[in-house]
C-alpha cells in the first residue's frame, strides 16, 4: 500500500492527526496531517519567492457549477483581505482558492466559509472533487437540468464519516450545516444496489475507510456544450433534456485525466472513452457504480498510476464494461447523436431566459484582485449578485435586472471592462495555472508570466494579420491543472523559463495535443512558432490553427519550427 493509504486508513475517517494538530501552536501541520487537511479543502503551502519557508494555507471551495451565492462571495472577500494575501482565485474547476492563511486562523477562516453556506469538504484529496457543469444561468434548453444533475452528484458522493468530521474540526460540529441531500439522492441511496457498490464500511457506505485511491473527477454538460473539457473528466456526462427541459438520459464518457510527469512514458494524459448511453433513473446508480469500481480496482500501491485513466487504458474498455456489470445492472445503450462540441465562454451581456441578464467578465489567469476586487464586492453587495465561476477561470455575474444594465456597466468601464473589453479573443482564450510562488510542484512560472506571454502571442498574430483566435493555455510543471494538453497551444513548464511545446489540441476541446518540443526557451517563442504560423496562415488560413496542425505528423511540425537546434521531442 502507498503511504498515503495508511493513514487515510488510521485517520478515523479524515479526523486525525489533524484534529490534534489544529490545536498546537506550531505554525505548520506535520507531513502526516497536510495529507488528511486535503480532504478538508486545504493544502499547506510555502511561499516560494521567500529564502525561508513560511507555511500558509491554501484553501479551495467546492461549488458545484460554479455557483457561488452572494453571501458567500463578500465572505470570502473579506476572509482574503483579513486572513489571506488580499487575492481570491478563480480555478480551472469552477471555484475560488484563498492563498495565504495562518495555521493559526484556519479555523476561524474555514469556519466563516461554513457558516456563509460554503464548503470546502473534498475540493482536495483522494475523492470526488468539485463537479464541473456549464456556469451560464441559462434558464432554458438542458441547461438547468445539467445543473441540477452536477448538485445530485456532488451530493451522492459527498462522504459520510468526514462530513462529521469536517463540521466538528470547523464548526463545534453544528450539524445545522450538514448539506443536504436532495430528494433524489436519498431515493438513489435507499434503492437496492449490487452488493459490490457498498464498501462494507456501515460509516462511509460508498467510500470505504481509505476513500479513493487518487482524486476523481465528474462532470456534466449539454450536448453541444464543451465548456467543462468532458474529455478530460474521470467521469463525464452529456444529458438530454425533453421538451419541458427534464432530463431523459445522458452520454456516458470514461476515464480522462490530464496529469503527468516528465520522461515518465507509463504516465499520460488521456482523452476519455465514451461508454454508451444510460437513462434519466440510472445515472446516479452508474455514478456511484463507477465510483465504486475505481475504489475497489484502482491502484493503491503507487499514487502515479492510481487514476482511473490507467486503469481503463491498461485493461481496456471491454473489461470495463465487463467489470462494471458487477456494480450497475442497469442498462448501457449505444451512444445518442451530439452536435458538434465547443468551447462556450459566455462573456459579455446575454439573457438569462427568465427576463434577467447576466455578464460575463474575463479574468485574467482567474485572479482577483485590486480594483477588479473592489468592484466586484461592491456591484454584489449593491444588487446581491450571485456569482457563477466558469472552468476558463472567468466570472459571471448574474439574475441582472434590466434598469441595472447602465449602472453595472458603467463601474465594470472604470477598470477597464468595457462591453467591447468583454470578449476578446486571446485573451478570453488564454489559461494558466498558479504555479510560481504558491504552488510546490511548479518547475517554472505559469501565472506570473502568462499576460505577458498573451501579449507575445496578440503581437506575433498582428504582424502576420492573423485574424483567428488561438487557444493557448500555460502551466508551471506537467500536472495539467490547466488542461494544456487540450489545446492548439499548450506550454507546460518543464525547466526553469523552458516549457514543453505542445500543438494540435482544437478550438472545441476535441482532441488531445501532442508534445512537439521538449524544451523551448520561453524567450525564444516567436523566433519558433513564427515560421509555423507563417505557413498556416499562407496555406490553411481558413482553418483553426489546431486543424491546420493535425493535418501533419510530428516530425513535419518539427520541420516548420524555427527550433534553430532545440532537441525536439522525444
Ligand atoms: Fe491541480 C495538484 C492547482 C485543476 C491536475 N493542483 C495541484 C496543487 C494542489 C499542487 C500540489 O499538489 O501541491 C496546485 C495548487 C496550486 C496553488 O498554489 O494554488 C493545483 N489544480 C490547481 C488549480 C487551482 C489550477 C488553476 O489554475 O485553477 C485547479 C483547481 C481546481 C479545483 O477547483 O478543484 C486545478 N489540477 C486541475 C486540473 C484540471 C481539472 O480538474 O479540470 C487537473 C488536470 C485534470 C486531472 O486531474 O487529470 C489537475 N493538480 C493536478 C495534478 C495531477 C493529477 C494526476 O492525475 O497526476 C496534481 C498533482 C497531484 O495530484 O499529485 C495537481
Ligand atoms: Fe502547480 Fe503544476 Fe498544477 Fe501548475 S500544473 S498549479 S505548477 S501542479
């Protein structure tokens, strides 16, 4: 077993050593109790600019959809200028993350969340995370149901035992607070499942004591719809909706992941496959099917292969199926028709359906700070904004009544937001991950440099009068937490100012990239892509530059570089 393994397994269900050590006065948690605070949403950090290590905490929310209620918002506004660095962080999984807390205050931090219905159970650790659904407060098409499906799911898999674990540590185990399961949740949990889902723990009945062996990833769209990166899901779901808007029944896809390790061959991103079509009654049965197929099969002798990718990439789709069968005895149809699937931003004015507007601003790299802080605090807290985070790191304000439009738009003006603004093309395209300083596993800088690099890539299209978008996303290491690996761009950090070159992901998420250099110097970007995107532009115009690159093999992408002798990749 992985290390991580046993003290989940000692932990009494996610409680200790954590429970002890929050009562010490040290300023740090030890090894052994930062292991089981991811689970409670916290990840101990140390800044990385400074020489000497000064321990803070991350702490990350888990918001279904992206939906973050106006309460909630000033909330942690507050919390980040009181307790963190003054910033809150829109992520890649439609949340905020706080950086920057005392040991000392995470109490009265976390706490705080609770009480302001937030949550930050499970946002980390080896369990279900954060399920992803389109943010845009659609009230028509398969939109809502989509929504209420991520919320079903996210509270199927809610675990147990720690969610009273997790009230006690935070909040004097105030079971006022303890979510609540909807209707459907608790019929799916009363219904008679195959003996194999229950993990013969009477206290954490879907997990078990050692929850899953890696994280696990769900989410849920609309067909047409690819604003939550399906394929990159564990577990991914495209519903259908009838004419009043219920859902029907829903495409299944399996086993997506992003995370890798450098020079590491048995580690890979991997595009999920798709597993068939089930109906309205049997999805949540399916969810926590699979769940627990993966908790019972996935590897927990080493973390790098734990993910369900592996475990669908090494024994196959067929013995999936078969394997499944044991878990779901419900019925698995051929896949439904979808259209073609794109990446949906939702910036600028649009209706809601339901007479009210909502808008949608670009954040850069997702951080919220200074004016752009200030202003969204004050537009929420004038007109009770509820806030909804999309998986392109952007926030959409929504429920905005008409007479309200003039007034919103004129202090979104005042920094720099102006209608025009709103929907830019590379910019609005562009992600990237925290990296340098926050996180521990950056090789290089992701965040920090990525206006910059947007800006390199707007100027190099100008000057060859490129007209189409580019969609470039950035990260610090080989983790993936900004899915690089999906797009017609993808940099991902592999030495100190080097990143890895990756081409060929689509505009729609469609298709995984492949890495064509392994180590360009970010300062020599435009000298390299340059003789690249000249000929794009010279010989596939009308193409994205993503279809354009697909057209080649590696070796002739190669070719096109200006690598000037950069060692391609291997
Ligand atoms: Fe991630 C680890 C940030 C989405 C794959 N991720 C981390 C940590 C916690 C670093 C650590 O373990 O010490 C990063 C904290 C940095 C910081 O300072 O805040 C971190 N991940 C993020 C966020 C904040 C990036 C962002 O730009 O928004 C995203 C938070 C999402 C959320 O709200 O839950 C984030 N991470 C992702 C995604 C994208 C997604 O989920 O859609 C991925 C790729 C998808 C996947 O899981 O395959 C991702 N993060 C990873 C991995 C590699 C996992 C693997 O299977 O190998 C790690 C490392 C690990 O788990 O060991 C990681
Ligand atoms: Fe950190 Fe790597 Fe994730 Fe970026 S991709 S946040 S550097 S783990």
């Amino acid at each position: 077993m992985a290390k991580v393994e046993v003290l989940k397994l000692a932990s009494d269900h996610l409680r200790e050593p954590l429970a002890s050590e929050l009562e010490n006065d040290e300023s740090r948690f030890s090894n052994r109790a930062v292991q089981i605070l991811k689970f409670h949403g916290s990840y101990q950090q140390s800044n990385r600019d400074h020489r000497h290590r000064d321990w803070s905490m991350m702490l990350r929310l888990r918001s279904p959809a992206g939906r973050i209620p106006a309460q909630l918002y000033l909330a942690l506004d507050e919390l980040a200028d009181r307790y963190g660095n003054g910033t809150l962080r829109a992520t890649t999984r439609q949340t905020f993350q706080l950086h920057g807390i005392p040991k000392q205050d995470l109490r009265m931090v976390l706490g705080t969340i609770v009480r302001n219905l937030g949550s930050t159970l499970a946002a980390c650790g080896d369990i279900n995370r954060n399920v992803m659904a389109p943010a845009a407060p659609y009230t028509t098409g398969g939109y809502p149901a989509a929504r209420r499906l991520a919320d079903d799911i996210a509270a199927l898999l809610t675990p147990q035992a720690a969610l009273g674990a997790y009230l006690d540590l935070w909040v004097d185990g105030d079971m006022a607070y303890r979510l609540r399961s909807t209707a459907k949740v608790r019929k799916v949990n009363r219904q008679p499942a195959p003996s194999a889902v229950h993990s013969g723990d009477e206290q954490e009945p879907l997990y078990g004591s050692r929850y899953m062996p890696r994280k696990f990833k769900v989410g849920v769209t609309v067909p047409g719809d690819n604003s939550i990166d399906i394929l990159t899901q564990d577990l991914g779901f495209v519903i259908f909706t009838d004419t009043m808007g219920r859902l029907v029944g829903a495409n299944v896809h399996v086993g997506g992941g992003m995370g890798r390790t450098h020079n590491k061959e048995d580690t890979f991103a991997r595009t999920a496959d798709p597993l068939g079509y089930v109906q309205r009654h049997q999805v949540l049965a399916l969810v926590k099917a699979v769940v627990a197929l993966q908790r019972d099969h996935g590897d927990r002798q080493s973390r790098r292969h734990a993910r369900l990718k592996y475990l669908v990439h090494d024994r196959g789709m067929d013995w999936f199926k078969a394997c499944l069968s044991n878990y779901f005895h419900g019925d698995i149809r051929p896949l439904r028709k979808e259209p073609t699937r794109k990446l949906e931003h939702y910036l600028g004015w649009q209706r809601q359906g339901d007479g009210l507007w909502f808008v949608g601003l670009p954040v850069m790299t997702g951080r919220v700070a200074g004016p752009l802080k200030d202003t969204l605090r004050e537009l929420v807290q004038r007109y009770r904004l509820e806030l909804r985070v999309t998986p392109n790191q952007d926030i959409l304000l929504c429920g905005i009544a008409s007479n309200r439009k003039r007034d919103i738009q004129d202090r979104l003006d005042a920094v720099g937001l102006q209608e025009s603004a709103l929907v830019e093309p590379t910019a609005s395209h562009g992600l990237a991950c925290p990296a340098l300083p926050t996180c521990g596993l950056a090789i290089t800088e992701s965040e920090r440099t990525f206006p910059d690099v947007l800006a390199r890539f707007d100027a190099l299209r100008r000057s060859l009068g490129i007209q189409q978008p580019l969609l470039i996303r950035m990260t610090g290491c080989p983790n993936g937490c900004s899915r690089p690996y999906m797009a017609e761009v993808g940099l991902v950090g592999s030495a100190a100012g080097h990143y890895q070159l990756w081409l060929g992901g689509t505009p729609g998420l469609t298709t995984l990239a492949r890495p064509v250099l392994d180590r360009l110097p970010l300062a020599d970007l435009e000298a390299v892509l340059r003789p690249l995107f000249s000929h794009w532009v010279r010989t596939a115009a009308s193409k994205s530059f993503g279809a354009f690159c697909q057209d080649y093999t590696t070796e002739q992408l190669q070719d096109l570089l200006g690598t000037n002798g950069f060692p391609p990749a291997a």
